[in-house]
C-alpha cells in the first residue's frame, strides 16, 4: 500500500503539470476576396474594390525596406454603402497587433488580413489577379 500511494504522489504530479502545456488553437478560416467581388456577413458585406499601391519589396530581391500594399475596400450594410477605408497590408501581411476589423455581425468578425500575390521582380501582377485574404472569428 505504501508503495502505491509514493508511486501515486510521484506520478500524479507530472501528469497534472502536463495538462497545463497543452493549448489548442482554433483554425484559422480564410477567405479569399478577387478584385471586385464582396463577402457578405448577414446583412453586412466587404467589397474588394481595387489595389491603390504595391510597394512591397519584391521575394527575389533584397530591399533596405520590406514595403507595403494600400488596398481599397467598400463596407457595405442592407446593400447600402457605409464607407470606403484603405487598408495598408506589410510585408508580411496585417500585423497580429494591428489586425483591422472591418465588420461585425451577431458572433463572426471579419478581419484584413493579406493580399496576395505577393510580387517578384519578374513578373509585374495584373490588378484584377489580386486576391484580399479576410480572416474569419
């Protein structure tokens, strides 16, 4: 009996401290806006409406400044349009700390989140093959 209670007491405190390094992450849902086209929320919708600027250092090239994309977007309610706001995506896309809302229905937001493709030096990006990525909570 000794020997499973001081087996007991040895074990039981790994097991408990191994339950507090397990963290889920929930996944990420993307959506993907092509120049022009809308993601509607209920009665609220994003338009993708044009890239204003791309000036994000091409991938093959080494740049003193990683540069940035200025995008345009329609925020839309009841088909009625609320506002146009640029939204300006780095390098690596939105920044976690500076993640923009751009709507809010009932329990989902809608977040910016990236603009793809992302330029190379050889090959200049038509504007109507931008996609705007949104992230979907």
């Amino acid at each position: 009996m000794k020997r499973y209670i001081f087996t007991l007491l040895l074990i039981a405190p790994i097991y408990i401290m191994g339950q507090d390094s397990i963290q889920i992450t929930p996944p990420k849902i993307i959506t993907k806006l092509k120049t022009g086209t809308s993601f509607t929320l209920d009665k609220k919708a994003v338009k993708f409406i044009k890239v204003v600027e791309d000036s994000r250092c091409p991938s093959d090239v080494t740049c003193f400044w990683a540069g940035q994309a200025t995008v345009l977007i329609g925020l839309y309610e009841n088909d009625d349009l609320l506002e146009e706001k640029e939204i300006i995506i780095g390098a690596k896309g939105i920044s976690p700390k500076n993640i923009k809302e751009l709507i809010t229905s009932h329990n989902k937001t809608i977040f910016g989140y990236n603009l793809i493709p992302y330029p190379s030096s050889d090959q200049k990006i038509n504007p109507s093959d931008y996609y705007l990525e949104l992230l979907v909570k």
